[in-house]
C-alpha cells in the first residue's frame, strides 16, 4: 500500500507465458517459452477495498492491463482487446455500449434439496449469504441487484447495475471475486461452472447489451423496427448471430461448457434471436415501461451463449467485434423465432439461414480458426496462442473419467412415474423441459 502511486505508474512484472497457465495449473504449449517481460499496470478505477467487518482482513483488488516495457498494450491483454473493439464499435456506428453480466452460481457445500426451485426456504436459508453479497457489491462499487434462488440445487442468481464501455467486465470479474470471497467468510464454498452435473441444470452468464449515441440517449429501440430493433441493433445483432458459431470459444470456452449448450436446457444451441425465448441464443429482454422514452430506456438485449469459463472482456471483444462487423457490412435485421428449432432438420434449419451451434470444444475452437474473418479481427498470433491454451486444457482431461451422459430428463421420463405420463400427451415429454413442467 506503502508503494501504491509507484506501482500505478511503474507496474508489476510480468512474464508472456504466464497467459498460457490453464485452469488446471499446467500449462499449455508456449510459444513465449521463457522469453520477454510485460508489466501489469494497476488501473485506480478498478479498485476494490471491501471491509466484511467480521474482524477478518480488509480485500483489496485492482484490476489493471498488460503491457510491454514501454507501456504499450500487450497483444493477448483481453482487457486491451476489449478497447480497441469498443473503439471500432464507436468507429462503426457512432455508438457506445451499455452492458452487464448477469451471472448463476452454485452452492457446494450441501446437497440438493428437493422443493427448493425458486423457493423463499432455500432462500432463507442463504439469507446471510446474500445479505452479505449485496453489501459487498455495493461497497465494491457496483451497484448490487438482484439475488435469487434459481431453479438448480443450491442454484442462485445474482446481477449488478449496467456500466459503460470496458467497466461492466471488470465489474464481471469484481463479482466473481467477492463472490467466492463472501462464501469463505461464511464457511461456504460457490461454483460458477457451466454444470456440475450432466443431468442438472447449468450455471450460464448472460450478457445484456444496448447503445447510447453521442448525445448519451438510448439508441438500441425504435418502435418500427423488427420487434422493436433500430437499424444499428438489427444489423448489430444479426453480426453476431452470423458469427456466432465462431465465436463462441470465446464466450463458452470450456470443455463442459458443451454439456449446458443443448436444446432444452433454457440455454443456446442455435444462432437464432428470439423475443422473450429463453431457448434463443440472442434474447430480445422485456420492458415493464408504457410511454415510448421509458421503452427505449429499458429495451436491451442479451447474448446467452456464454458462461463463467471465459474472460469477461473477450467474451464481450467477441459479440462486439461481431456486432461491429453486422454494421459495418449493414446486415438486415434478423427475423425473430417463436418456435423449437430443435425439431427441425438440418437442412430445414440451413433453408432458413440457422445452424446447431458446435458441440464440443473441439469443434468450437476449429470453428474460430476456420474463420478468416473472425480471426482478422484480433492480433495475427491470436488464434494460434488462444487454441493452444484451449488445447491444453483439454489435454489435462485426458486422463480424467468423464460421468455417464444422462439426459436432464430422465428423471421426469423414468417409468418410475407411469400415472404422470398417462395424464399427459404422448410427445409432451420429449417437448417440455422439466422446468416447465
């Protein structure tokens, strides 16, 4: 603390292979070896000083970029890859972005009980959790919102106020943070893994996203527009729609991220926009508004093929990236779905511009490096060094034994509820997911 105004301007040192540390502590195949030397240098703005009151330390972080030696932005600071995509955002369209994560996380220290979706018992029973929460993320900074129970074991919800520009992913990762640091104070323990269990639900991240132009009034809605989009939405959104399938080992990096991304788990497995569809890949969000300014106040929308296992600022460098390149290319805005997509062949899904989403990592990596222009919108060595962190990720699960697939369904299907299935239709099960049951 003593040399805080030092090191605002001097930095920390730093080593490029450090960014090939996987989440396994191993570490991927480096092309930096044990060459060169960067700085972290701590942005004041980004600062946390968080005091529980519970006699324990105070927490202090400070979020920060790399850089080289002469200070200028390293090419794999996903912190600096998100500016300069806000840049060409800004560039594109005049525009700049409002947006927030919104995030779903898991209790691991107690089992799964029964009855608690949703319910104000389980609720209760983490009222002291949240509580705390909340007032941690407000001492961070902020702007706390909502915490609720979710429909999983021990699954909760909780979401913070909207920021501009770079400042609502260094809030993504500030939550994360406090979150699991809230959780040691209590003697708990939270995951935000994208599934903990392949027949339960999973943890995802939705990213809401809308636009103010240079006057600071919103931009994302106009009352003509398909379901209520301005021409820059549409033509934003259907960029990433167009890219998504490429982009999405940005967004959902993990090997068990593939696990959640299914049809029926209210997750994404297309690149559709849907208007309130939890199942879309883009959701247009509703408005509680009626006069026409207070709509377009409220009108955004969200991108839900993301999760917990991606860096916050280049899972938003990506969708805006994307989105740039829809205005930039003036895409037509995209038709909004209002039906299971997952019925359809693949040809039927192809005749209407839609495609299944990748399956895997593997695929999803392949994907991206497919894509010429995706990978021309980041550094040249980016994908290479991306794919092979990725890479080696999945090489330290080789030796690992992977559970038995079993649908989310089984458990409603079981013959073990034959009175509930002569009650219903033939082919409701195979329609509903459980949790609209």
């Amino acid at each position: 603390m003593a040399d805080l105004a030092k090191r605002a301007k001097r930095g920390v040192g730093w080593t490029p292979t450090n960014v090939m540390i996987t989440c396994f502590d191993t570490i991927a195949e480096s092309p930096f070896g044990s060459l060169g030397d960067l700085l972290l240098i701590p942005d004041e703005e980004a600062g946390v000083e968080l005091d529980f009151e519970d006699g324990g330390p105070v927490e202090r972080i400070m979020l920060g970029d790399i850089t080289d030696l002469d200070r200028k932005p390293w090419d794999f600071c996903t912190r600096s890859l998100l500016k300069t995509a806000l840049k060409r955002l800004k560039d594109a369209s005049g525009l700049r972005l409002v947006s927030a994560f919104e995030h779903e996380f898991q209790f691991k220290t107690s089992g799964d009980q029964p009855g608690g979706a949703f319910g104000h018992s389980v609720f209760s029973e983490r009222r002291v959790f949240g509580e705390t929460l909340m007032a941690a993320l407000g001492q961070s900074g902020l702007g706390a919102d909502t915490f609720m129970k979710e429909y999983g074991a021990n699954q909760f919800e909780v979401t913070n106020d909207p920021a501009q520009d770079h400042r609502s992913a260094d809030q993504a990762v500030i939550l994360r943070e406090v979150t699991r640091m809230t959780a040691q104070r209590l003697g708990e323990d939270v995951t935000f893994t994208p599934i903990r269990n392949p027949a339960g639900v999973g943890n995802g991240v939705h990213i809401h996203l809308s636009f103010l132009d240079d006057a600071g009034e919103p931009a994302t809605y106009d009352a003509q527009g398909v379901a209520g989009m301005s021409q820059a939405t549409g033509a934003f959104i259907a960029g990433v729609l167009k890219y998504l399938d490429s982009i999405i080992a940005l967004t959902a990096p993990s090997d068990v991220s593939y696990l959640r991304l299914t049809p029926h788990r209210w997750s994404a497995a297309y690149n559709n926009l849907g208007f309130r569809d939890r199942e879309a890949s883009v959701r247009i969000c509703p408005v509680t508004a009626q006069d026409s300014s207070s709509v377009a106040r409220q009108y955004n929308f969200e991108y839900r093929a993301a999760d917990a296992t991606a860096s916050p600022h280049l899972a938003l460098a990506a969708i805006i990236h994307a989105g740039a390149q829809g205005i930039e290319d003036a895409l037509p805005a995209p038709q909004v779905t209002e039906e299971d997509l997952s019925t359809l062949s693949a040809d039927a899904l192809a005749e209407r511009g839609y495609i299944r989403l990748p399956e895997t990592l593997t695929e999803a990596l392949q994907r991206s490096e497919d894509n010429a222009t995706v990978r021309g919108w980041f550094p040249a060595d980016f994908a290479a060094v991306y794919t092979a962190h990725k890479r080696g990720e999945l090489a330290a699960l080789r030796v690992k034994t992977p559970p038995p697939a079993v649908s989310p369904m089984k458990k409603f299907t079981n013959e073990a509820y034959p009175t509930v299935r002569r009650c219903m239709p033939e082919n409701m099960c195979q329609r509903w997911p459980r949790g609209a049951l």
